[in-house]
C-alpha cells in the first residue's frame, strides 16, 4: 500500500529496479497525479448509471482519500473514464509509454473489469474493442491482451483478496504495429507481461478504472481506487 502523500523523487537504486519497456522515454516525468481528493473532476467522465455513483471519500485509517466506484444491482458498469489534466482532457499518442499506478480494494472477490485500455470509437470503427483487460474475478487479478478479432489471450493472474488494499501499477507502450509492450505488478511483483502486442487501436485509446460486468446487472460491485497516477515510468507511479 503506498502512502496518500509520496514523494516524487526516486533513488538511483529505485531507478535501476524500474522495468523498462521500449520506447521509454530518456527523462521520467509524472503527468496526472490524481489523488481522490481533487473530486471527480481528474476523470474526463463518468460512465456510471443511477443509482450507480462514483464518489470520494476518506476512512482517516492513514491511506489517504479514495474513489468509490459503486455498481448497484440494476446496473451493468460503474467507471471512471480518461485523463484530465490541468490543460484539459491529456491526449495519448501511438509508440509512447504510458505508466499508471493506483491501490484498489474490491468489495468481493468478483468485481470483474477493473481496468480497460479502452479504444476510441465504436462497433467498426475499431480493430480491438479493448487491448488490455484486467479483472478481479474468482478471488485472482486476471489480465489479458485482446487482441485484433476479439482474440483474448491471458497473460497472468495472482491471487487477490477481497476487503484488503492491492497496489497495481500498469506498463503500456502503446504501438499501432503490434511491436507494443505490457507489464503489470500487483503489490510490488510482476504478474504479467507481453511484448509482440498491438496497443494502440485505429483510433486511439484512453484508461478506465471501476467496475464492469458487460450486459450482466444482477450482481452488485463495489471498487475504492486511491493512489491512482501516470507517468513515464514505473518509479513515477510507485
């Protein structure tokens, strides 16, 4: 678990443990600290249907203030949809390595899709609906790579336990060739990897965090996200 406040300054040594993906960039550099505490506002939008919400919150337990991604029965998804920056909606671009870092706690052990690497556009409009899928499901953080075709391929699953804080951070380099690459650590190992992968859609992508059951709105979910950052690197959102 990381604390609500980090500092942004890493060791040499911190550094030298950092996976690197290709493409990485010289400099590392944080681009979106959004900490709960700024409201809901670090979201471009909100994708939750009443009486679904997304709110904020701080249990005062020394983690800091946390987002409340609440999916009710009667609802199919609760999420919290792209990156807003000071400057507006933050623009994500092909062959660019993209680090995100957040603690999650799930309600139960099933909360399915926590997070999408979602692709812009709809239905024809795009080759891979979803590149990258994690999601808690059966008491494991499973991840796949979704590739063209709707052809999912897992790359890793770790146990996960439901009531208790997880940090996850998350390795994109994002590329449209199918030379791109993934990593994904869950409370400071790695799970999961993929390198040879196409991360990057005909029209783009943009991150989602919450709960999502597909057409599914029977079952009630609940995910607290905090922590949650993006940077150029793994020591940014660590």
């Amino acid at each position: 678990m990381r604390p609500p406040l980090r500092a942004w300054a890493c060791t040499a040594a911190a550094l030298a443990c950092a996976t690197v993906l290709t493409t990485s960039p010289a400099q590392a550099s944080v681009i979106w600290d959004a900490d709960a505490s700024q409201g809901v506002g670090v979201f471009v939008t909100t994708l939750c249907d009443s009486p679904g919400s997304v709110t904020t919150g701080n249990w005062n337990d020394g983690h800091g203030a946390f987002f409340k991604f609440n999916k009710p029965i009667g609802t199919p998804r609760c999420e919290g949809h792209s990156v807003r920056t000071a400057d507006g909606e933050y623009t994500f671009k092909d062959h660019s390595t993209y680090w995100f870092g957040w603690d999650s706690m799930t309600k139960t052990g099933n909360a399915q899709t926590v997070f999408q690497w979602k692709s812009n556009g709809t239905n024809d409009q795009n080759s891979q609906n979803y590149p990258v899928l994690m999601k808690v499901e059966d008491g494991r953080l499973k991840a796949w790579y979704v590739g063209p075709g709707e052809t999912w391929i897992s790359i890793g699953t770790t146990p996960w336990t439901a009531g208790e804080w997880h940090s996850v951070q998350l390795g994109i380099t994002a590329d449209s060739s199918g030379a791109g690459t993934l990593s994904i650590f869950k409370d400071g190992t790695e799970f999961a990897s993929r390198t040879g992968a196409r991360t990057w859609d005909d029209l783009g992508n943009k991150p989602r965090w919450g709960t999502y059951f597909g057409t599914d709105d029977s079952t009630a979910s609940i995910n607290w996200v905090a922590g949650l950052s993006m940077g150029t690197s793994r020591a940014d959102v660590d």
